[in-house]
C-alpha cells in the first residue's frame, strides 16, 4: 500500500499519542508520557498552539509521525527543532523515515529557518546511522539540561 506524508490532524492525535507512547517504550522510558488527547489538541490546534506534526498515513492508518516546532537561537535566530519522529517498528526499513524526515526538512527549508536541531540517544544506533545517512553534523560536546515540573 502507498505511503501518504502529510500534515496531521485532529483526527491523528489518538494514533500519535499510541505512537509517542511506543517511542517511549523503545527509549526504555515507557511510564514518562502523561501527555493525553486533550492537550495534544490544544497544543498543537488551540489558539496557543505550539507544535505541528506530519504523519506516515497508509490507508488511513498512521504508522509514522514527526513533531517539530519553531524555536529560537540567540546566535542564528528562528530554528525549527524535531522533538520527536518515529515510524512503527513493523513498518520500518521501507523508506518511511527518509520520506518523514525530508519533509520536516522541506518545512524547515519553506519556514527560512537557519538551523534544524533534534536529540538523538547515543546508544541508538539505528538512528545514528539513519541522521549520519543524511549527513546530519552529530555533536557530542553538549551536554542537555532539563527541570522537570510537575503539572496538576
């Protein structure tokens, strides 16, 4: 069956999140995801929207997600950042990801970003060797920080 990229919809947002949750599962971390439906959709369709999302559709299913945002470099100004991007572990091998991956790059290209960042674990070396492909520049001199809060 044919491989459908496009913009995601509010009817997505079921799949997306079982799909955030299988990623989350990969990246040993399965009780981390306390996003629900209910602020997926207002954060990425309410009028304080935050995020956009581009889905892998065959036949109606989504079988791959990416979710990015714009964010901002006090070096390089307006940047898009790939918070997350995953094709379903059955569905992998098959082009998918090159063909969710090079869209978010053509969104970052149309936006007039100047830089497009993402995380990647360093143990995952499937996904290593997927951005190294794409002649992604893998830096390992950052350190990341977080605080983390709580929401009620």
């Amino acid at each position: 069956m044919e491989i459908l990229i496009r913009k995601g919809e509010k009817k997505d947002l079921p799949e997306l999140l079982e799909l955030i949750k299988e990623l989350a599962v990969y990246e040993k971390a399965p009780d981390e995801v306390v996003t629900t439906v209910e602020e997926l959709e207002k954060d990425g369709f309410g009028k304080d929207k935050v995020f956009d999302f581009i889905v892998a559709d065959e036949g109606g299913i989504v079988v791959g997600f990416a979710l990015y945002y714009i964010s901002y470099s006090t070096w390089k100004g307006r940047c898009l950042y790939l918070e997350d991007f995953l094709v379903r572990a059955d569905k992998r091998g098959q082009g998918i990801g090159d063909k969710l991956f090079l869209e978010v790059v053509e969104v970052a290209r149309i936006s007039g970003v100047r830089r497009m960042d993402w995380q990647v674990l360093d143990w995952n070396e499937p996904a290593l060797s997927f951005y190294r492909k794409h002649n992604a520049v893998l830096d390992d001199e950052w350190v990341n920080g977080r605080l983390f809060f709580n929401k009620k």
